[in-house]
C-alpha cells in the first residue's frame, strides 16, 4: 500500500473533515457525500431499532402471564405485527449496507464516492418516506396481520393495511437503489492495483447482498401492491371467494422474503470477516472461499424459499427439492464459520470489544444456521412450523447474527466515522449483557416450541409459563445492554479519546485516511499492491503455515 | 438513471458531464450502462410476479383462459404491438442520428416514438372503455353476461394488472424520452457524447419487450 | 433414554406413531447442533487466549488450507445435513402416505374454532374423539382464513386453507386428552383457537359412537326443506343431492347422463378434458362441486353451476359420502391399478 500513512503522533482530530466541512442544515439534506448519508441512515436505522425494541419488550412484558397482563389481544397482534415490519423492513434491511456500507465501501475501494450519489441521497429520502408511510399506517391503521401478511387474512382483517403495504413497497425502491448503486460502484470504481481478489471481504459481501436486493425486492414490491390493491378494489388475484389462490401469495412473498434473510445476513458476516481479521492481524484463512461463499449463499438462496410451506399442502416432491436446496445454504455458511475460526488460529489477537461480538457471532450463527437446517428438514418441522422454535431459530439468526455483526461495525469503525474512541471497559460491559442477554431470551424459545407452543399467541397454556419467563427476564438483560452502549456512544461522540487515524495499525484502505476522513476520502488517490489483511511487516521474514 | 451529468464541486470537471469521482469519461458511460442494464433487471423482477400468476392461474383455470382471452379485441390488440414495434425502431433511428451527430433528426425520430407511444396509450384507452362498458372487470365487479365461467374474474385481474402496470411503464417512458429530446433539442448531446439518449432508448426496448410478451399471452393463447 | 431426551428438549408426550418416528431425528439433529456450536465457540474462545496478542503489532504466520483440509470442512458439514435432510423426507414421505382403511372425519376451521363431523356419526365443535391404535385421517378445510392444524403430542400439523382440502393422519397410541392449536395467525382469537382430541382405546370407541348414532342429534340441511334429520353422512348426502338437483344431470344407475355418472366414481381413474388422467378422490370430488371447469371429464360440457358459497362444508362431505357408497357389483374391474394411497414400506 502506498506510504500515505502518516502517524498523527500529538492525535487530534484533523481541522476539515467530511462533519464540519460544510455547515448548515441545508448541507446535510442536500448532501451527495456517501459519508454523511451513512450518517443519516445511521440515525434513522437507530430509531427504528430503539421502536423495534420497544415494541419486541412490550411483546415479551405480555407474556409475563398465561392470560392477559398489559394489553388486550388486538393490541397484542398489533405489537407484534409493529416489532415484525419496523425490525425487518426498516431496520435489519438498511442498517448495515445503509450505514457501513455507504461508509466504508468507497472508502475501502479507494473511490471518492459511491457510482451515483444523487440516487444514493434518493435511497435515504425514499427511506424515510416510506418509514413514515409504514409507521403512519401501522400506528392509526391498527395493522395486525403480522410482517407476513399471509392472504386471505390479510384481505379480510377490518384494520387499515394499504397504507402499510404502500410503504413496503417503497421502501424496497429504497433498498433496490442502494443495491444497484453498490454493484455499479464496486464495478468501476476501484482504486488502481484494486484487482477482484484484492477487495475487503466486507465489500464482497455487500456485493453479494446488492444483487440480491436488485433482483429480489421488485417481487415483494409488487407482491404487496397486489395486496393492497385487493383490499382497495376487491382484484380477488389471492382471495378464495373470488377463485384466487392464497398459497400463490405465500410463494411470491418468500420468493422476497426468504433471499431477503439474505440481504440482512451477508453484510453481517462481512463486518465478521473484516472483525476477525482486524483483532487477529492476520491473513484471512481462505479468502476466497469466504468471497465466493457469499455469492454462493446469495444464488443458492433464491431456489430455498419453498422451506416455509412445508405444511402449505405443496406436494411432497417440491418440499424435498427445497430441503435440499436449504442444505446448501448451510453448507456455505459452514464453509465460513470454518474460515472464520481458521483465521482466529496464530494470530496476534487483541482482547477488545468486538472480540467479544465475534464470539457471540459464531456461537450464535452455528447454533442459528444448524437449526435453520434442522426446520427445512422436512420430517421434524411439521412439528416445528410456526411454533416459538422458528422464532427462537430466526431470531438466533437476525439478532444473534446479525446484531452481533452491526454491533462489531461500530466498535470497528465507530473511530474512523468519529475520530474518536468509546470507552473500552464499558464496551466489554455491554457485550457481556448482549450476548448473555441475548442466550437468557432465545434459549427457552427454542425449548417452548419444542413444548409446542405457537407463535404469536397472545394467551398461552399453563405448562408454557415458566419458560417464558425465563424469556422475557433475559430480554431486560438484552434490552439494558443496547441502552449501555448508546449512552456510551453518545458520550463518546463529544467526549471520547481522539482516536488517530489508525488506532489498531489495520491495513484497510479506510485506515489509510484521517479519522474522520475529508470530504473527498483521500487526498491522493491510493494505489494497491497487496491484499488487504497484509498484517507482516515489508522485508520480514514470513512464516507460511499449510494445516 | 441519469447521473452523468455534473455535480457542482469545488474542483470543477473538464466537461460537464463529467462527475468528478469518475476518473475518466469512459469509466463513467461504463458505470451508467450497467446501472440502467441493472435497473432493467428489477424490471424485469417487477412484471415476473404478474407472469408467474398468469401461469398458475392459466394452469389452474384452463379452459376460462383459453375462452376469455377470445373475448380480447385482437384487432386492436395487434395495432398496438405494431404501433410498439414500430416506435422501437423509431427510437434506434434517433440514437443513430445522434450518433452521426445529426441533433436535428434525433429529435425528430423521438418525437415520432413519443407520438407512438400516445398513440398506444389512446387504442389502449378505447380498450379499456369497452371492457368497461361490458362488466369484463376484475374481481367482484366481473359482471360479463358472455362468458360466465369461475376463473374469468381472475383472467381479467391479470389482464387489467399486467396491461395496466404496462401502460404506466409507457407513461415513464414517454417522459423519459420527452426529456431527452428536450436536452437534446439545447443542443446538450453530441456524437461525442449521447448516453444518455442510449439509456432511454434501452429503457424504451424494455417496455416494448414486456409487451411482446404480454401479447401473444393475454390476446393470442 | 427416550424419556431423558424428551424431558430435557422439553418435548410434549409421544402420543402417536409419528411421534415416536420423528423424535430420534429431533435428537439425534439437536445433538450434534448443540455440540457444534457448543465446539466452535469453545474453539474460538480457546484460541482468544491461546493466541492473544503478546505484543503489539506483531506480525503473524500466513496459515492457507491443504486440500485434504478443504475436503473435509466441506465434506463433514455436507454429510451430516444429508443425513438429516434425507431421513427427514423419507419419514415425511411415511406421514404424508395415510393407511387404508383410516377413519375419516371431516375437520372445518373458522375463526375461532374446529368443528369435526363423522361420515357415519355425529358432529362436534373443538372436541374430536378417536380410536387408539387404528389410522385416522382429517379431510381439512376453511371457512374463512387459513388455520392450521396442529396437535403437538402427535407431532402433526396442516395448514387448512379455504376453498381446498387438505389431509393428514395419524394413528394415537395412548388414550388420553391432547390439546389441538391453530399454528397460522388468523385474528384477534388466534390463541384461542383451542381443541381437543380425545383418544379412546378401540372398543370404548367403538361403543362411544354406537352410543353417538343412538342419540344422534338431529341435522338440519341448508338447502330449504328445514327438516330434522337424523341418520348417516351418506344418506343425508343423498338427499342432499336430491335436494340440490344433483341428481337431474349425474345419474346413479351407472349410466352416463349430462354430467358422468356417480357410481364408482369414487377413486375412478378418470381421463379429462385436458388430456391428463387424475384419480377422483375426495380432493378433486369438492373441488369439481366448487370450480366445476377447472377439471372437465372428457367428453362432457361445461354446463355445471358453481356450489361455492352454496354448499355449507359439512355438506359437501356429506356428498362426497354420498359418493364414496355408491359402489356397483363391477368395483374390482374399475379400481386402479395401483393403489392410491399405498403406504410406504414401514419396518
């Protein structure tokens, strides 16, 4: 890498950088600076996460007894039907290609900017609109079919959906912008000496999530139209009563739904790959298994989705093809874990917060990801189906995974956004309540589904009490460490040690530029010779290790 | 799609049309080629959904597709696929005439294509007028006395979801083009540089593309 | 062994045939789930301290994988997702494949509630009482949402869907009372969409529903007469079908009339319209009363009007009862070849 890395020994902050390079509110609306859009998707993801949250507590708060306890059973369906849309379509879809994406993509290319910035700024507007549009209808509509919207109930539910249907569709226009806006940058944009085997492993993955937001997101775009249209018009293209096919909504809502799972799990995995390697210093074990993996997940991913009808009367034969299929899904997910933990192996590894997130990361993916495997196998989810363990088993997956990956973003490069440092101790802190937080909540899940109780249920059984309990005593713990680190967050912003421009000494083309950088990243244009987890010093000796 | 033109920053770019985070124009037309390639990919995406229950209803309803689609005006039906096919064409003359530089004709061979496409959209309205006018109308309000058979309300939200959905994609077309010719028309394009009146043009084949396979499907099987 | 599993997994009871099957995979998968993941984070851990940092910035060894290495780590995972998936079907295929000679009941879903009703015998909301130890099958079906059928201790659930059937079986294998749930959200009551099914042994079944039939409640048809009527599904299907008009176009003397005829039309191999050969079995008997054209026999018009909306659940059983006993001396010639719901080899 070219020798730009000039070591701020004094370390304060740089007098310009992309924050305070222009003032004004009107310079950060109309801003075309990939940065300062990562910005504003990072507030807007932070409040759909704060709502998300508040809703999942007031979920888990009513079933602190068999019967009724803080709300009445519409209510109850509304909450969990708020929790569903705000955490998938506004919060684990955007978060991480929105914030750390559009942060750090550019960056680590080498580009000045994403390919097209005004449908960068676009994709946040769009966003907001259509957060708003969802949120509006959820909150006056009563929407209460739940984030599936499975027909005819969702046709025939007296609440108000279109609203919310509207909004789902816009915000997809959202994600497929953001998409498309990647795979076009990663294309044309790279740095000179950036050859495909040389990009970050985090880009590879936020290309992988951009193809399938691109060719995913247009079919549950217009599939929720189709609904909406029906509830306004009476179309009868899914209801029943008018000869239409209600299973034909559930295959072209999963056709989205299932690679969308997807789109929220890869660019996690991606802050994995660039985690385990930043706190190990040390070569990526199998970079382009990890690379290639990722576009495997995101191709195979596509044909899996049949794995949520198994009990929909789809005949025997196809609900064997999409076990299959679902298996290899796991099998390149394996593939990673392995890479992951091969990284971990002689490496000069530095206890530090995200060490921690990775570990929860792995845990939780393997237990997640087997699980998951566990469901598509015919046999044992006709028990399984819609009971808590596919909640417990999805959640593994998109808290367990994919929080743990956002959280690793920011302990990664919340000093490289900021310039400045969290406070280490309290970090270790709060991910110590996360991911143990995060077992006390899931863990009994899987077990109450065993049980077999059914998702969504607002009264339960008797005999599913004790669990459930045990759940919601572990959400308090999750709950109490997100609030730790916002508050740490948040004082650091203003507070927080300077960081430097490269606190860690990592080897990433983010790195190569002040923390935070200028406006236009880099002031020379850097050129790469090397890939990016080159963590051996120029002219020592390196030991080469085959297992 | 149209990102080539220049943004107002401090270091100002040779041309105009120049983004300055490109390094050069090439890299540039590359990027936005396979923005609008990508973009006609969700499009694509878009119309499968429709595809996809015209063929599992089809399959389910075999016999009240087959007779409903009779109930199509096939004659008005095949002027508009002409009318289409012809205004493809059209718009390939405008891209090459700007080609060669010729800003003149290019606007001309536009404003032809735009005036096909008004011209679809009108057969397309006195379509739509008498299925009205007959009751052949999706869902509960299917009220057709001619054909009575369950299926027929479905046949007819297919038809008035799919032709519908596509006569909006003409409407943006049409827009597109009418903002190109009129960029094109300041004299803003030249041989040296006309991307984007390729983009519109590749937009406007996509259009034309979904028709030709919404045609034989909905008027001809 | 079985017992400590079920415990810990906190399993509800083994009450049915499917059960017992299925939940030597849910161990066996549950085991190595846990012991890889329980692996991979201990690995992990380990190497956190194995390998921590001992002074800063040092450089580290490149470690690439042989291929010998690569083999395995995509071997392993494949071979033991195989294995799950491939005995996972293969019992699947057993739980989809109902004996013959099951005992039927028709099952009705309707926000909020199940309602059962016997070929032969009574009808009963949310309670549903079976044999232990013979084959019952649930012929399924919607009033308004989909429901799904879902009864824990037997391991089986089945989505109900409007304007469809669907089936599964399931044969109990100790007496008892097991709670029935709807797995699919469908409104404000989901949660109380409650049933029960009580499993008697085979003789106290048998004198259950002698008893049932003795005083069997009166039934009133829908179709205008407002008499009470008492006695089986399939006289009432036949007078149903009197009732209806059925009887003016499908004739029950073997001959084909405008519609085809009804006798042994039960599980008739049947040539349509389209080209395709289907088996009439209950599925494609309702569907043809609700969708008449979507599966014409060859060889007859499209002149049947739609019973959708017309015919209430219950009696759409009753007619395809009604069918099913219309069986002529020639049944053996006409049966198909193979069976239809042939089980699947059971060691």
């Amino acid at each position: 890498m070219a020798q730009l890395n000039v070591v701020n020994e004094e370390l304060s902050l740089p007098k310009v950088h992309y924050i305070n390079a222009d003032r004004g509110l009107k310079s950060w609306l109309f801003t075309l600076d990939h940065k300062r859009i990562a910005l504003m998707y990072f507030v807007l993801t932070t409040v759909a996460l704060l709502l998300g949250g508040i809703f999942a507590m007031a979920v888990r708060f009513e079933h602190l007894t068999p019967g009724p306890t803080i709300m009445g059973a519409n209510t109850y369906n509304r909450m969990f039907t708020l929790h569903g849309v705000v955490m998938i379509f506004l919060f684990m879809i955007p978060a991480i290609p929105g914030i750390f994406g559009n942060f750090c993509l550019p960056l680590m290319l080498g580009a000045k900017d994403v390919a097209f910035p005004r449908l960068n700024l676009l994709s946040v507007y769009v966003y907001a609109v259509g957060a708003a549009l969802a949120l509006y209808g959820m909150v006056s509509g009563g929407a209460d079919a739940g984030w599936t919207f499975y027909a005819p109930y969702s046709l025939s539910t007296p609440a108000t959906l279109a609203p919310v249907l509207f909004g789902v569709f816009i915000l997809g226009f959202s994600s497929i912008l953001t998409g498309l806006n990647f795979i076009v940058t990663v294309h044309t944009l790279r740095a000179p000496g950036m050859t495909w085997m040389r990009i970050p492993l985090f880009v590879w993955a936020i290309y992988a999530t951009a193809i399938i937001q691109v060719l995913a997101t247009p079919v549950i775009g217009l599939t929720s139209v189709l609904v909406a249209v029906e509830r306004i018009f009476g179309f009868g293209f899914f209801d029943p009563a008018h000869g239409g096919d209600p299973v034909l909504f559930q295959h072209m809502f999963w056709f989205y739904s299932h690679p969308a799972v997807y789109i929220m799990v890869l660019p996690s995995m991606g802050v994995i790959s660039e985690a385990v390697a930043a706190v190990a210093r040390k070569n990526v074990f199998g970079y382009k298994m990890i690379a290639y993996s990722s576009l495997g997940i995101a191709f195979v991913g596509f044909f899996a989705w049949g794995h949520h009808m198994f009990v929909s009367g789809q005949s025997a034969l196809d609900n064997g093809a999409f076990a299959i299929i679902s298996m290899l899904v796991g099998v390149f997910t394996a593939i990673k874990v392995f890479n992951w933990v091969g990284t971990l192996y002689r490496g000069s590894i530095a206890i530090r917060t995200p060490l921690v997130y990775i570990c929860g990361f792995l845990f939780f993916l393997v237990f997640g990801g087997m699980t998951g495997i566990a469901v598509a196998t015919v046999s044992l989810d006709v028990h399984w189906h819609d009971t808590y363990f596919v909640v417990a088993h999805f959640h593994f997956i998109m808290v367990g995974a994919v929080i743990m990956g956002y959280l690793a973003a920011i302990h990664l490069w919340f000093p490289k956004m900021f310039g400045r440092m969290f406070h280490e101790g309290w970090g270790m802190v709060a991910s110590s309540f996360i991911v143990l937080g995060f077992n006390a909540t899931f863990i009994p899940q899987f077990l109450l589904g065993n049980a077999g109780q059914p998702r969504r249920y607002y009264m339960y059984d008797e005999r599913f009490w004790v669990l459930n309990v045990a759940s919601t005593a572990g959400s308090t713990l999750l709950a109490f460490g997100f609030i730790i680190i916002l508050i740490y967050l948040i004082y650091a912003l203003k507070n927080g040690n300077v960081a430097g421009d490269n606190p860690w000494d990592l080897k990433g083309l983010e790195w190569n530029t002040s923390s935070p950088p200028p406006k236009h990243n880099f002031d020379v244009t850097p050129t790469v010779d090397e890939d990016p987890y080159t963590y051996q010093k120029k002219g020592e000796e390196v030991e080469h290790v085959v297992i | 799609m149209s990102s080539s033109e220049g943004h107002a920053h401090a270091a100002r770019p040779p041309r105009w049309y120049h983004a300055h985070h490109f390094d050069n124009i090439e890299t540039q037309n590359h990027a936005v080629r396979l923005g609008m390639w990508l973009f006609l990919g969700t499009e694509v995406l878009l119309f499968a959904g429709l595809f996809l229950g015209y063929t599992v209803y089809r399959w389910l309803y075999p016999q009240t597709f087959h007779l409903a689609s009779r109930h199509l005006d096939l004659s008005l039906g095949t002027l508009n696929t002409v009318i289409l096919i012809t205004s493809s064409f059209t718009v390939v003359l405008g891209y090459n005439a700007i080609q060669r530089g010729n800003s003149k004709a290019c606007v001309r061979w536009l404003a032809v294509t735009i005036l096909c496409a008004l011209g679809f959209l009108v057969v397309k309205s006195f379509e739509y007028r008498h299925k009205f006018h007959e009751g052949m109308l999706p869902g509960k309000f299917y009220s057709y006395e001619g054909l009575q058979l369950p299926g027929a309300n479905i046949f007819y939200a297919v038809y008035f979801l799919a032709t519908g959905l596509h006569a909006f994609h003409v409407i943006v077309g049409m827009s597109i083009l009418a903002w190109v010719m009129f960029r094109v028309k300041k004299g803003l394009y030249n041989a040296e540089y006309h991307v984007p009146v390729e983009l519109g043009g590749l937009y406007w084949h996509l259009v034309d593309l979904i028709w030709i396979f919404l045609f034989p499907l909905l008027y001809l099987i | 062994m079985n017992e400590l599993m079920r415990q810990l997994l906190f399993l509800p009871e083994q009450a049915s045939t499917f059960a017992v099957k299925v939940d030597k995979l849910h161990y066996f998968v549950v085991t190595v789930t846990m012991v890889a993941s329980v692996l991979t984070g201990l690995i992990a851990t380990w190497f956190f301290f194995r390998f921590r940092e001992r002074r800063p910035n040092a450089s580290t060894p490149i470690v690439s994988a042989s291929h010998r290495f690569e083999l395995a780590v995509i071997s392993v995972p494949l071979i033991f997702f195989f294995l799950w998936v491939w005995v996972g079907f293969k019992d699947y295929i057993w739980y989809v494949t109902p004996p013959k000679n099951t005992t039927d009941i028709y099952v009705t879903g309707k926000k909020w509630m199940w309602h059962f009703a016997y070929p032969d015998g009574p009808n009963s909301n949310a309670s549903v009482t079976v044999p232990a130890n013979r084959p019952v099958r649930l012929l399924m079906t919607s009033r308004d949402v989909i429901h799904s059928f879902y009864v824990p201790d037997f391991r089986i659930k089945q989505d109900v869907i409007p304007g469809r059937y669907t089936e599964t079986w399931f044969e109990a294998t100790k007496p008892g009372r097991y709670r029935i749930y709807c797995a699919e959200f469908c409104g404000t009551w989901h949660s109380q969409m409650i049933g029960e099914v009580v499993v008697l042994p085979g003789p106290e079944f048998d004198a259950w529903m002698v008893k049932q039939k003795q005083g069997l409640a009166g039934r009133v048809d829908s179709s205008g007469s407002g008499e009470e009527f008492k006695g089986d599904l399939a006289t009432y299907g036949r007078r149903l079908a009197g009732a209806y008009g059925c009887l003016k176009c499908h004739s029950l003397d073997g001959a084909p009339h405008i519609g085809p005829t009804w006798v042994d039309l039960y599980r008739r191999k049947t040539l349509l319209a389209s080209g395709e050969t289907i088996i009439a079995d209950e599925g494609y008997l309702t569907e043809s009363m609700m969708d008449p054209y979507v599966k014409v026999v060859k060889g007859y018009q499209q002149v049947m009007p739609s019973f959708r909306g017309k015919l209430a659940a219950p009696e759409a059983a009753a007619l395809v009862e009604f069918i099913k006993s219309l069986r002529g001396d020639n049944l053996e010639n006409v049966a198909p070849k193979e069976p239809v719901y042939g089980p699947v080899e059971r060691r």
